[in-house]
C-alpha cells in the first residue's frame, strides 16, 4: 500500500489530526461523563449476580437464596467506596488515580503497586466486559454461541478504533446506549417486581428458594460474595478521570459519583432479587440477566432491545478502560517507570501506544480464556481492592497531614473506607487464589519490579547524558571516505556528497584481484570526480580487515578525530528487489556502528524500476 | 558471544582464512579426484539393486529375477554415458558442466534447463546418500533405527562444516575410506560369488528364482529400470569438476572417469548378481546389501566394516554435491541468473552461501521424507537424465558446427548418448511421474523463470548505473541540519560532528510544547555550539510534518541541492535497553529514506552501562 492511501485509510479509520490548541474543547459534561466513565461500574450489573449464584450453587439449587445478604453486603461496600472517593475527587482535582494518590501519601513503591494492579484490572475490564457483552448477544441468539471468542475480539477491535479516534467522539457516541441501559434495567427490574407481585407476568420457573439454609459453609459464601465484589470494579473510573470533565472539574465528576452509586445499588438489587424470586439457575448458553429479561418481557421485542442495550453498555464499559490505561501509562511514563512511547500522544490527542497495547492484551486474554465471562472473574477484582486499599489508606495518610476542615471525620470515613475494602481484598485473595487470582498475586510484583528497573535505567542515561559538569569538548575534525567497490551512477553521487562534507574527501577501494583494480583505475580517471582513490590490499578476500585497519590508521591524528565512510547505496524500485542486491553495505554497517568514532552514511541512489 | 569468541569457534570448525595467492594448491590428485567426484556413482551401488528390486516385489518374489536384464541394461548405459562424457571433458577442460555446455551450444534457456535440472538433483544428492548412508548403519544396529531422521540430519551438519573447511582437507579426509569401500565390495562379490558356487558361505536364504516368468507388465520392468538408473546419478561429477584437478586437467579427469565407469559397473552387477543368487528380497529395516553382506561375511567383524564403509562412501558422496552445487551456483551468479551472493568466496577459498543453502535444503527434505531412501528416489534421477541429454545433445551440435578431427564418429558417439539417456529420462518420468517425479517436472521450469526475471533485473539495473551516456552531473551542495529534541551530551556532539561537515551547519527543533523551547533555547546559549537553532512550530505534534516542508523548502535552492540531516542517536550499553528509548530516529529514517535528495546520518554516542 502507498504512503499516501495508509494515511487515507488512517484517516477514515480513526478521523482527522485535531491541532493541540483544541484540546480543552474534548472535555466532557456531567451527562456524557457519566456516559462514558460509569459506565464500567453500571455494566458490571450484567455479570455480577450470576457470578454469586455459579458459587452458590455448588451447594445445590437451595444454596442460591444467600444471593440476597450478600447482594446487600455488596451494597453497604458500594456505598461505602462511593462515599469514600467522592473525597478523593475533592482533594485531587487534577486527577486522583490510585497512582497518584498512593505515590503522594504513601511513597513511590505503593503508588507503584497501585499502577499495576490498575493496570492489569484495565485489561480484565475490557476482557470481561467483551465477554459479557458477547455472552448477552448469544443468550438472544443462540446460533452465534459457537463464534463468541471471534465475537469479543471483534468486539475489542470496534472499541480499540473509535478510541483512537479520541474521547469526544466517544462518548457522544456511546451516550445514549447508556441511559437506554439504565432505563431499560429500572423498567425491568419494576416491571418485574410488580409483575411478581400482581401475579401478571406468569409463572415463575422455580419457586423462591426457602432462606436459613444449613450446610452452606461459609468459605462457600466468602467466595460467592468475593464473586459479586466485581460489580465494584470501575467505581474508581470517576476519580481518575476528573481533568477529562469540563470546569468545575471537581464538582462535576463528585455528581456523577454520587448519581452513578446510587444507580449501581438500585440496580444491583433489584436484578438480584428477582433473580431470588423468580428462582433462576445459572445456566452455560444463557445469562441470568437474559432469563429476567425472557421471563419478564416474554421474549418479545423488549426482550431483545434489553439484551442489545446491555451489550452496548459492556462495549462502553470497556471503552473506560481505554481512556483509564493510556491515561495512567501516560502517568508512568512521565514519572520514567515505563517506556517513553506511552507519554506521546497522537495526532488524535490521543494516548495511541497504550491504546493499541490494552486491545491486543485484551484480545489475547480473550482467546485463551476462550471468551468466557467466568473464566475471567477469578482474575478480576483482586486488583480492583488492592488499589481501592491503597487509594482509601493514603487519603487518610493525607488528612492526618493536612489536618485542615473536618479532618477527623474525613479520615474517619476514609479510613472505614480503607478498613472494609482491605478486609474484602484479603477476601477476594484468598477464595479465589486456586482459580486465577494467584497469576495477578506474581504478576503485580513482577511489574512493580520492572518498573523499577526501568526507572534506574532512565536515571543512570540521564546522568550520563547530562551536561552538569561536562567539559567543553575539543573541536572535532573528521576524514571523509568513500567505499567504493565499482564505479557507476551511484558511486558519482556518492563522491559528489562526500566533496560537499569535505574537499579532501578520499575513496578506498578494497582489493581482492588486482584485474579489477585495473579496470576500476582505468573508469576512475574519467568519473574519479578529482578524488584521490586509495587501494587496500585484501589477501584473504575480507572487506573489513583492510578497512578497519586503515581507519585504526587514521584514528591516530587525535582524541576527538572522527572518520566518516560514506557507501553509496542502490535502492531498487520494488523492495524485494532488494535481497537479489550484495548485501555488503548491511554487513559493514552492522560492523561499524558499535565502533568509537565512525559513522557511515549512505547515500542512497533511487533505481527507477 | 562476543565477536572474538565467535571469530574463534569459526576458526575451529572451519580452519583459518586461506589468503587468495594460495588457490592454486588446493588441486586434486587422480587418486583424491576419484575419492572426492567419483564418490556419488560408486555410492549408489549401495542402494541401486535395492530399488530395482523394491519396484519387482510388487509382482511377488518370483518377478525378482528380472533383477538381472535390468541390470544389464543400465550397466550398458553406464558405459554409454561415461564414453560421451568423456569427450565433454576434453571439449571442455574449464568445467564442462551440463550449464555451461548446454548454454554454449543451445541456448540460454537449454542452459538454464539443464542448470535448474542439476540444482535440485545436488539437493537430492545430499539427502538420498545421507538417507542410505544412514540406512547402512541402521541395517547393522537396528536399536538406532527409530532415530535415523536426526542421524540424517546430523550427517549432513558434518559434511556441511567439512565443506565449509575447503575441498582438498575433504579430499584428504575422505580418500581411505572410499578405497574401503571399493575394495571391501571387490571382496564381497568374489568372495560371494565363489562361496556360492564351491559352497563354502553356508545355505542361501531363499533359491534363485527361476526366469521367464509371464504376467509381469511392462510397465512394471521399466518402472524398475528407472528405478535402477539412480546407479548414474554422479557420473557427471568428474566433468563438472575438470579445473579442480592438478594440470593436465583433462587428461587427469578422463582417466578417472574411465576408472569410475570400470568400477562402477563391474560392482553394480556383481551385487545384483548376488542379490539374485543369494534370492535376496528388500526389507523395511535392513538393507539389500547388508543382507548380502550378512550372508557373506556371516555378520561378523568383517560385515559390520562393510557396513560402515558404505556409510563413508554414502556420506562422500553427499560431500561431491557439496563441491558441486556451489560451483555451478557461481556460474549462475556470475551469469546473473541468481542473487550474486552466490558468487562470494569466503574466506577459505569455498563457496560458504551455496555450502549453507545446499545443507538447509537437503536436512529438510530429509525431515520432510522421514529419512527414507525409496520415497526420495521417485524425485532423484529425472533431473540427471535431463542434464545428460541436454549436454549430449550440446556435444553434438559441436561436433556439427566445428567439424575438428574425427567429428563425425564423435558425433555419433554422444548423439548414441544424447539419444538413449532421453529415452530413459522420459522412460523415468512417464513411469515415476505421480510417485514423486511431478514435483521436480514442476520445480524445473519455476526455476528457468526465476532465473530469467532475476537476470532481467540486473540488466535493468546495469543499464540504470552505467555511465555510458552519462552527463558529468554539476557540483553538489549541501545543507547541513541536526535535528534535536533536547539537548545533552549526545547532541553536543552531533552538533559537532554536523559542525565539520559544514560551518553553516544549522540545528532543528521541532516546537510542540512552547514551554519546552524556552527551556531548550536557556541550554542552547551555554552549549549550543555557536550553531544557529530553527524552531519549527507543530501544531498537530507530529515531529515528520514540519520538517518535511521545510526540507522541500530548502531544496528549491537548485537542482543537485542535497539536504543532510544529522540525527544524534545515543546507543544504549546492552541491546535490550534500546526499546525503552523513543524510536523517533528510526522512524524519521524510514520515512526520509526513499524521499530524492535527503541524507541521513547517524552520531551515536555509546553510553557505558
């Protein structure tokens, strides 16, 4: 493909450059804020009643009624965090990722294990909720159920590209999916309680199972509520994202915090209590919240609206992850803990690298886990509380500092906060440790490790790199070579630029039969160009040797003398063209480039077909 | 590895560079051109009986004795041939290679054909010999059977480096044991004739069969003949290898073929005789002449040296490929028919890339045929049959044109030889062609065509470089920029190094951030170097854009106007550190590459950890 239709391609994929005078225009309201960063948390409602009853229902089909303590324990949690970071918004206007605020209060290592653990939770987030989604698309068609794992990667892909787009466009895009999602769970979840009531939906699959169930242990229930802490995950969105808000930032992003916890609770709920009381099973080819909707509806048309909305709102809830990753690898980058490729943005103004690398991540996860929701869940979470933990403990950490308005009950909240979320990660660890939990438990480690690496290594280039202390150098004089084997069109060009470098520019020819240097001897009177030809005498055939001498000859004029080999280079019209060429320039290239004081430039002479 | 240690176990494994003055005591004696170029014919007595009795037991064991016209027949053949071919040799004391005699007297596309037909057959070579070769050992030690694919490969890892130390060591190394092998077969033989007439080797193991039986087709017999006619594969060998011989070189390779001829067919009808006297049918895990050899010699010491001298001469004669291929591969490259790498000594005076290729290839048909001799042998022989008719054919036209002394019995006598040897190739084809003989009919004419788009394109290219015609081009000029990001000890001295190429030498910087100029621009007083700094405005951050038009804007300063940009690059201690730099220097160069008129240059500054 052309230079020029890769760009056009580029630009109908993923849109025009924006200039970077603009940037304050991509902000976000609170309607489309809540659109595109609650969306994670509201969607999780999709999956995380069914993650609590696949648990419970190992006990048997009579286990599935401790459902509803735990659905409010999670509940009490929810408002909890939600209360808890509302603060962290207030206090940290310009964005109060774990990362930031744990690094701040806590130091540089937990604000480090914070980062991983987000960074890791971003990926699970858009696996899982690609999953989710997919999954509500095949309880509605069930033909598809054979394809899902190329479905979600689809899926990844559609998110990947509007992002690269930027986040205007996004959640302008997404915004009314999102209210459609909310309405449509409210008028289920009303409906259907009604309905249950009046008795004018119909019969219920199962009776509501009788509660105070003996013979349930209660690792049994620690790990069904550890299940269900996944509808918690992205709450944090809303804090890391408050620079994205238009002013005032603060005050904006703490509405929809608050809006987005009390919707989340409702919903979580109601779709758990009917869950209880229509007495749904999990079951492998249907979502529960399919059944509730089927059972409800009646599978007519409102049925499948509500399963399309809801995958809709699992795309979006993907798609903040896809502002949250680049955001924070932008954060580690600028503080050298990652490669710099993930601070530049691009001519989107948006983050591409860290873009590109959370879809295939993700993507990858995807096919291994072969695109199943509970497959995933086990993995997810953990990392959610560890940095919830963090997040709430350097808050406190702050108050206790600051002690400015209110800052006992503020640490109090913040440290009930810290407390609950801290008791709920250990939770989290330990019941889901055997099922994947233990792969994020070695991978956060292993990343904060790196990190570190990284770090040191940008540290000790910049101090080499440094000008501090650096002694003027001497002026530097250099010897132009040319390298030629040949005499032809584009070794002229070549001796012309190195005269342009130098007047004393010399050409060396390595010899390895001396019939050749007759015959070149004889061209180079006439296309010599003046310059003086120098033959190296090679007995073993080799084209190093000699040059290498010659060059350890001319490097002892002094310290800082340089020598310069240009090669004159054909380019074929067509690149494959390119191997049936000596590959000689490569070779010497490679050779020189590790060597003190040469530098070789080609000078390329373009064939025309 | 560091390169010295690399230099080292080069040195080891393939001896030290021999300087090109030295060439000439690299020739071979009568005694070692027999042992080296004779090698692949002698072999194939090894497995030739073999198949011809492996395509006869279709018919049952009663058809077995057909064994002995056949035999008869290709020992005529044998003798046709080498009378042709020796008067190749004196025609063409330079090599008379099929190539090289088909091209001269045919045609270039006889010549490729012929060309195509023996680089296979080389390949083909290799793999047949070190799969029989192998068999031999695995007759005698049935335990390494299970194994003979890696023993195969690791056999032609050896010959490879043997090769790769240069032919006249190969020849050394290799002269006893082909002796072995031609003596301990005479021995075989008579002492097996004899025993088998006065009785003294014990009970054969099955009677001859008796002739003249009906029901076995025609098609059956020739298709064994073909079978059979591997037995020529390497009689051109001697002809192909003329100028490897000591002066008079001609003189030297006719006697040797003649010897060859001698040898060869009195050993291939003395096995095929026993095989039928001893009423010796194939077998999956032990070879013909192993069984042979077993009954003989009764399996004890002297039996298992014969086994093992069969190995020898099988893996020398993979080891006249490893002469051969590369030589008419330099033919080809020197025509420009194929990539001139191939045209490269290295420096132990071999041709190491065609050593390297043929070795690859051969290891992976030899994986790819799971080290079976029989399902190779449908591929072998089309293409040597093919060579030896077209090269007979040349002599002919030869004899035609030049009408020297005696032209007309000599005509005659290659014309015999052109025509027999096309009626056994198309015997070959016809009868070979669905058990594998398609896939080389098919390779033959995707090489000619390979090799006349690869020649046509060095002829493009010729033309396009010759200074024939070529207007003296007027005097270059040069502008000189260093393109920065910041500034550090790496750009101090590529503002330097830019500094002598040109005084007027000027440093770019790309303004994406207004801030960051200010701050550069504070640097730039105290270590600027006295060079001027160009600041180029981004509004959409993209580093390529800006500088893009200001080099056309540079360029319109005339025609030969060339633009250099000098990129200071600092080259991290250890290779993996490189990723975590922005890769903007590669980038820039990949884009700048094919743009007419722009150079650019490297300054690295190799930091120390």
């Amino acid at each position: 493909m052309s230079e020029g239709a890769l760009a056009s391609l580029k630009q109908v994929l993923v849109g025009k450059p924006i200039p970077s005078h603009l940037a304050h225009h991509e902000r976000l309201t609170k309607a489309t804020g809540l659109a595109v960063l609650s969306s994670d948390a509201l969607s999780s409602v999709a999956y995380a009643t069914e993650e609590i009853l696949l648990v419970l229902v190992a006990a048997g089909t009579v286990a599935l009624s401790y459902s509803l303590p735990i659905a409010f324990a999670i509940a009490a949690l929810i408002a909890i965090v939600v209360s808890s970071y509302r603060q962290t918004i207030r206090a940290y206007p310009q964005g109060g990722g774990a990362y930031v605020v744990s690094k701040d209060n806590l130091g540089v290592p937990a604000g480090l294990v914070a980062g991983a653990a987000l960074l890791i939770d971003y990926v699970l987030t858009v696996a899982v909720s690609a999953a989710a989604g997919i999954a509500a698309v095949t309880s509605a068609l069930p033909a598809l159920f054979h394809y899902r794992v190329w479905l979600c990667v689809f899926a990844v892909a559609v998110v990947s590209v509007v992002n690269l787009r930027g986040i205007r466009e996004s959640g302008k895009l997404f915004a009314v999916p999102t209210y459609l999602f909310i309405v449509s769970m409210f008028v289920m979840v009303v409906y259907g309680a009604l309905g249950a009531v009046f008795d004018f939906i119909g019969e219920a699959p199962y009776a509501p199972h009788g509660p105070g169930l003996e013979g349930v242990g209660l690792f049994l229930v620690l790990r069904a509520f550890s299940a269900g802490c996944a509808a918690l995950t992205g709450v944090e969105a809303v804090s890391d994202g408050v620079p994205a808000f238009k002013p005032p930032e603060a005050r904006n992003a703490s509405i929809v915090l608050a809006w987005l916890g009390a919707i989340l609770i409702t919903l979580f709920l109601g779709i758990t209590y009917l869950a209880y009381d229509f007495g749904i099973v999990p079951r492998e080819h249907e979502t529960v919240v399919s059944q509730i909707a089927r059972h409800v509806f009646g599978g007519g048309v409102l049925y499948y609206a509500v399963q399309l909305v809801t995958m809709l709102i699992l795309l979006l809830a993907a798609n903040t992850s896809f502002a949250d990753f680049p955001r924070l690898a932008f954060f580690l980058a600028r503080d050298r803990f990652i490669p710099r490729q993930f601070g530049n943005q691009g001519d989107r103004l948006v983050f591409s690298n860290g873009i590109l690398i959370l879809g295939g991540l993700a993507a990858l996860l995807l096919v291994v886990f072969r695109g199943e929701t509970h497959a995933l869940i086990p993995l997810y979470a953990v990392g959610v509380f560890i940095s919830f933990t963090l997040s709430q403990t350097s808050m406190v950490r702050r108050w206790l500092r600051l002690r400015g308005q209110g800052w006992w009950w503020r640490a109090a909240l913040n440290g009930a906060g810290a407390a609950v979320t801290g008791l709920v990660m250990l939770t989290i660890a330990v019941t889901k440790f055997s099922h994947g939990a233990w792969i994020v438990l070695l991978l956060i480690p292993t990343l904060v490790a790196l990190f570190m690496m990284m770090h040191a290594h940008y540290d000790d280039v910049a101090g080499q790199l440094s000008l501090e202390g650096f002694a003027p150098p001497p002026p530097m004089t250099n010897t132009v070579l040319v390298l030629v084997g040949d005499l032809h069109r584009g070794v002229v060009k070549a001796i012309q630029y190195a005269q342009t470098l130098s007047p004393a520019a010399k050409a060396v020819f390595i010899e390895t039969d001396p019939e050749r240097t007759r015959r070149l001897e004889e061209k180079w009177a006439k296309w010599g160009m003046g310059a003086p030809l120098i033959v190296l005498s090679s007995p073993y055939r080799s084209l190093l040797g000699p040059l290498l001498e010659y060059i350890e000859h001319l490097q002892q004029h002094g310290d800082n003398h340089v020598v310069t080999i240009v090669l004159p280079e054909f380019i074929p019209a067509r690149w494959w063209q390119q191997i049936l060429h000596n590959q000689t320039a490569l070779l010497i290239k490679g050779r020189l480039l590790f060597r003190k004081n040469v530098i070789v430039t080609d000078v390329p002479y373009h064939l025309k077909h």
